[in-house]
C-alpha cells in the first residue's frame, strides 16, 4: 500500500514498464490510473500482458496498486510473469 494518492507510485512503476525491453503501453496512462502493457517473448515474440490499476482505499488516505500479469497464448508461461513483475516492482521501489 502506499501513503496519498499513489499517483507518484504508478508513474515510478510506469517509466520501469516502459524501460524493460521489447514493452509498450497497450492502453491507459497514469492520468487515468490504469495502464495495460504488452511485452513479447524475446524469440517468438508472443505477447503478455500487464495490467497496473491504482485503487484509492475509501477512509483510509492510502492507495494500492494492484497488478496483474498473465500470457495471451497457450496455457503456461512458466514463471515469467511472475518474475516480470517482482522486478518491476523492485525496480519502481514499491515493495515495503
């Protein structure tokens, strides 16, 4: 969770997503508080998806940003989304 509105945090976890090789924005933007990234797979190019939504916590005067990586193509991605997003979230500093 993040202390205020969590804006500041997004876009530290924005300019990360968009740093990482062969990642674009799909839709959305920090503005609007959701953003869906595409990345492809380094060799056959498929793409996964990643979507980052900021949530305000109604009384509470904190923020989460929820996360969620999944492939668009077959049935396993053997753990890449995971790792993705464990270092995006290390990198962006948002891991208390």
């Amino acid at each position: 969770m993040q202390e205020g509105d969590g804006t500041a945090a997004l876009e530290r976890l924005h300019q990360v997503a968009i740093a990482t090789p062969r990642t674009q924005v799909l839709a959305g933007s920090v503005a609007e508080g959701k953003i869906t990234y595409v990345t492809r797979t380094r060799i056959a190019g498929f793409p996964d998806l990643t979507t980052v939504t900021l949530t305000q916590l109604p009384a509470t005067g904190k923020s989460t940003l929820q996360i969620y990586a999944r492939l668009r193509f077959g049935k396993a991605d053997l753990g890449v989304n995971k790792a993705r997003v464990r270092d995006w979230v290390a990198r962006a500093k948002l891991a208390e």
